[in-house]
C-alpha cells in the first residue's frame, strides 16, 4: 500500500512511467527494503496516532502536576549535590534527602518546598527599612528598575524617582512597619547603627528592631526577606558592635524561618566613607599611621555590586541560600591595600605602623562629632579578618562579576588625572579625585 502510494506520489511529480519507477526501484536495494519495512509499519504507526489522542489530556494533567512536583525533585537533586560536593558519603547524603522527605510527600517538607520554589515569585512592591543609608538608596535604585519601591525611615528623604515612595516609620513600632509592608512582596532591613546614642544601642537596632521587621514581616505573608549584616558578625564577640551583628542575624531567622542573610566585606563607592577618607588622608598627611601592623585582611565589595545581589536575591525564581557572603574579587593584607590605593593616585606615602590601643582612643573622641570619621566599632572590625567564608555562598551564585577596586579608583580619578596630564609638572590637590 504505502509503496503504491510512493510510486504514485513521484510518478506524479517525476513524470516517470510505473515500470521505470520499479526498474529504479530494482537498482536501489536498500531503498526498496526500507519502503517494505515503512508498510509493515503503517499499521502500527496509524495505532500510535489512536494512542496519541487519548494521552494528549493526560500528558496535559501530568505538566500540571509536574509545575509543583518538579521543583521539589529539583531542590532534592540540589541537595544532594551540595552534601556531595562537601565530601559526604553517598550513604550520608541519603539520610539527610531522608530526614527532609520526613517520610512522606503529601502535607511534608518538600510539598511545602515545592510550593516555595514554584510560587510566583514576581516583586511587585519591595519594601526597603533604612532605604535613605549608605547602601539602602541604593538597593531601592536597584529595585526601582523592576518594582515599586517603599523606603521605610525615621527620616525620610525626597526622591527623584516616580517608581519610588518615601514613609515615615520606627522599626521599633510594630503598627508603624505593618503599615509599611503592607502589600509588599518583598522586605529588604538595611538597617545598620555604627555609633550608640539615646536609646539606640547596638543591640536595639541590629537584634530588636531587625527582629521585628522579621516577626511582622512573617505575619504579614511576605515572600522573602533579606536582613544586611556583614562578614564577621559574631554573636560570641567581646565586641558589642560584632556580638549584635550576630545576634540580629539569629534573631531574624528564628522570626522569619527562610530569611536571607547577605553579609558583605567592607565597601566601597565614591561617596563612600572608606575608600574617599583614605584616598584624602593619603594626600593631606606627611606619614599616614596604619592599624596595628597593617595585616589585617580584607576584600572589599563595591557597594553597587551589593545592592544589586540583593535584588537579584528577591527576584530569582529559585530558592536562595540562607546565607551569601560578598566580597570583592581580590584579598588585601590593609597596608597592602593603601600602597595599592597610593599607588594608582600616584602618591609615595610613608607608612607608619600605630597600635590599637591608640586607634581606640582616637575614636572614642571623634565620636563626640555629629559625624566622626571614625568610630569604635570601626577600629574592632580592623582587628579581625573580614573576607569571605570559603564554601560560601556569594556572587558567584548568582551570576555575577564583582567590580574591583582598581577599577572603581581609576574612575573616581579619571577627572583628576586628565587635569593633571593637561597641566604638566602640577600636584593634585587634596580634594582632587573625589565626587
């Protein structure tokens, strides 16, 4: 049948007579066994189209089944990697894939994950506490390009952007962060407190207030919060500023069960407090005094890396990590980092290594300013190493490069140095290269 039909088709098209088609087809052997074996089949091909119509509802049932089931199976199959990839047995792993099934799927563990990582996750309103700091404008700037924005403050500031809206609000005042978050998708606590003063003590704004940003966050049926912290926090520091980083960070994911974490390295910008007070200070003194013996580590991030992570964490259809370290591609021993800074400001300075203890009590004096340059807490975290956590979650999980700060301090000089080289044989002032 199906070889009449063939000869039929290419007579027809070819103009060729019945017998040259088979005198062709006589020459073509494995053709012609080909055509025999198409029309035993044509039998069995006609009863797959039969069984194809009656699937087709059920393979439609099953893609809806699969949109809730199939992330779950994917989380597991992220699970075992991530416990294989530590070095754990396969039988260590099955165990922990055990212990998260909790025995069943309907009504468990993964049935919830399921809902989680298939819910839509589209950020239509982000909530943004302490949106007017240092990185809370930017991470509302960020955010602002894919949602409405609210900036929650106790001193809010006016905005060029339509797609951002400015609300006067206590993080300690319950009522006043549920009216902030209402309707809100997302909640992002950029809250930080870097010198005590009144009621706001280390522990009020980074364990109390934070915690109940969480606590209403929860309440209020939020998808996802991020809480800013910093690498370092340590809730069994002798430090009160590091203890109550720590501390803020446990008392948020008791709250919010699922609460993101991102704890950045010290960071950088051109209006930043760091990197423009070092760049000034190694202009304007003869003999610049390092922390201790300047080998303290460090990493830094630039700060508009950080803000937009964050809004990659809220927007990302997946579920995030419970903890993300960010910190800048390279490590820096400190006096390292200021020849480096010297060096691409084409300064020469003379180093000299100063003791904590002096640090300290410089601090504690410049605290007395409405705005000190530096601070108490300042001076503690430059005791200890602050990069990130090998194994840590950071950029790289989310698909991103983060800008060096060669490259950022090159910019920020670009200015200066084109007036320098337009002016030969003069110095850059002490405000030069600076925005």
């Amino acid at each position: 049948m199906l070889k009449h039909l063939l000869f039929d088709v290419i007579g027809h098209f070819s103009g060729l007579s019945e017998a040259q088609l088979e005198q062709i087809e006589r020459s073509l052997p494995a053709t012609k066994a080909l055509i025999e074996l198409l029309d035993k089949a044509r039998p069995l091909i006609e009863q797959a189209e039969k069984l194809y119509v009656e699937a087709e509802p059920l393979i439609e049932e099953a893609r809806k089944e699969w949109q809730t089931v199939g992330p779950a199976a994917q989380l597991l199959l992220d699970v075992v990697s991530h416990h294989l990839s530590k070095g754990r047995s396969p039988a260590e792993t099955t165990e922990t894939v055990r212990a998260a099934l909790g025995g069943t799927i309907q009504g468990g563990p993964i049935e919830t994950i399921a809902q989680n990582r298939g819910m839509d996750r589209g950020m239509n309103r982000v909530t943004v506490f302490g949106g007017t700091g240092f990185v809370g404008r930017r991470i509302a700037r960020d955010l602002s390009a894919s949602a409405k924005v609210r900036i929650a403050s106790r001193h809010p500031a006016p905005t060029e952007r339509d797609n951002i809206e400015q609300v006067l609000a206590d993080a300690h005042d319950e009522r006043a962060v549920e009216a902030a978050i209402e309707g809100a998708d997302g909640v992002v606590n950029a809250i930080s407190l870097y010198v005590e003063h009144g009621g706001d003590t280390f522990h009020s704004v980074h364990v109390e207030a934070a915690a109940n940003i969480a606590k209403v966050a929860r309440r209020a049926g939020v998808k996802r919060l991020v809480h800013l912290s910093g690498i370092g926090a340590d809730p069994a520091s002798a430090s009160p500023y590091i203890r109550s980083r720590g501390e803020g960070e446990a008392a948020v994911q008791a709250a919010f069960p699922g609460a993101v974490i991102v704890r950045p390295a010290v960071m950088f910008a051109a209006d930043d407090a760091f990197l423009t007070t070092i760049l000034r200070l190694l202009r304007a003194l003869p003999a610049y005094p390092l922390f201790g013996n300047g080998r303290t580590r460090l990493q830094p991030v630039y700060a508009d890396d950080v803000a937009a992570a964050i809004g990659q964490i809220l927007r990302q259809p997946q579920r995030p990590y419970p903890v993300y370290e960010l910190a800048g591609p390279r490590v820096y021993a400190y006096e390292e980092l200021l020849r480096s800074i010297a060096r691409i400001a084409g300064l020469r300075p003379v180093l000299v290594r100063t003791p904590f203890s002096f640090w300290g009590a410089a601090a504690g004096l410049a605290e007395i300013l409405p705005h000190p340059p530096l601070t108490r807490n300042q001076v503690e975290l430059m005791q200890i190493d602050t990069t990130a956590s090998d194994g840590r979650p950071g950029f790289g999980q989310l698909g991103m490069s983060p800008r060096s700060l060669e490259d950022e301090l090159k910019a920020m000089l670009k200015p200066a140095n084109g007036e320098a080289k337009a002016r030969p044989g003069s110095r850059p002032s002490a405000s030069s290269g600076t925005r």
